[in-house]
C-alpha cells in the first residue's frame, strides 16, 4: 500500500525548520540533532522517496542526504556528548542539540516544526510538536535523514576506535550483542553511564 504524501508546509509560514533527533535511546556516543529549511517546492525525488529514516535502507537514506544538503535552503547538523547527557538528561540533550541546530542555520526560520511531543522555545520563534512528525512533514523527514546518516557516519568512526563493541554495526543501541560485550569487557568513555544498563555494569567493573 503506497503511503500518504508528506505535507510540504504546516504553519502557512516561510522558511519554516523540521528539527529532528537521533540516538536518543543509545547506550552509547552522542545524540544526534539536524534542521532543514527546504525549498517550498523541493524536487519530486524528495516528495516521492523522502520518509521517516527508520523505514529508509541505509543506501537510500545516504542518498537522500546528499540530496537534502545540495537542495535545502538551510541545514544544520549538531551533537550533544556523552557526558553531558550524563549531567542533564537525554531529553534536555536532545532539545539543546536541537536548538544548537537551529542556532546554526544560515537563515532564521519563522516556524519550527520538532518530531516528538517535548521541545522547549527557541527564543521568540512559535513552534510545533508533531508525534511522528518525520512520517508527515517532509522537513521533519528530512532532519531525521541528516541526524540519522550523520550520527551512523559518527559511530563508524568510534568503531575504529573501538571495535570490540561492534558500533558500525550496532551504532550503540542495545542490542544482545552489544550487551554481551558490556558484561564482558564492561562500558568505555563513550558510554552514557547514566543509562540504566551502562551503570550497572560500570559498578559490577569498579567494584
């Protein structure tokens, strides 16, 4: 069954930004934020393939990335560390990487629309939370494609630092295999300790 179209606009407003992030529920590296600004009339190759990353293969999200960065008005790709998830909380690292997103956008948007139901203003631009906004809106697809694709590229670099972790496979979710190789050789400094399955296993080494 073919899907609906993604709206090109929702607020009547332009530009108008899709935020979206990516690695929230990761046991390791950074989260991952982007915002897009597309044309008002992007190219029928993006209204037609462009979709939630998650439903994308790998090859078809690299190619709508390269896509999305040549015919986006604005884009901007940021990232919150580890460690700072630690201290503030995945949800306030992902809505300050988000807004670190937005900050580096070559043009101030006049609406912001965010995946999801949690955001928190960005100065005195109105904004919307639209759940499972990446499967309506193509600029929210969009911004899930560039997190996504971005953050993967991230945590096949932290592979060749890491192997025995397996990140360019697993790109640090909590896969069985990446929790074996917790148990076995226990959480490196690119894990977030503050998750529930990282300290554990942090404590049982320490101790």
């Amino acid at each position: 069954m073919s899907r609906m179209p993604l709206k090109r606009n929702f607020s009547g407003r332009h530009p108008e930004a899709g935020c979206d992030e990516a690695g929230r529920g990761c046991l390791a590296g950074p989260v991952f934020a982007a915002a897009v600004i597309l044309p008002d009339k992007p190219s029928p190759y993006l209204e037609i393939h462009l979709d939630d990353s998650k439903v994308l293969s790998t090859s078809k999200r690299n190619k709508l990335r390269h896509i999305i960065e040549k015919e986006a008005v604005a884009f901007a790709v940021s990232m919150v560390e580890p460690a700072k998830i630690d201290r503030v909380n995945i949800l306030n690292a992902s809505i300050e990487a988000m807004h670190q997103a937005l900050e580096q956008l070559q043009m101030v948007p006049e609406f912001i629309m965010v995946d999801g139901n949690r955001f928190r203003k960005f100065g005195n631009i109105p904004h919307q939370c639209i759940v499972q906004g990446d499967k309506k809106h193509l600029s929210i697809a969009a911004a899930s494609v560039l997190a996504k694709t971005w953050r993967d590229e991230y945590m096949n670099n932290l592979h060749d630092e890491f192997p025995i972790y397996n990140w360019n496979k697993n790109k640090g979710y909590p896969t069985a295999a990446h929790l074996n190789t917790l148990r076995t050789h226990g959480p490196c400094r690119h894990h977030r300790m503050s998750f529930k399955p990282v300290g554990q296993l942090a404590f049982h080494f320490i101790n």
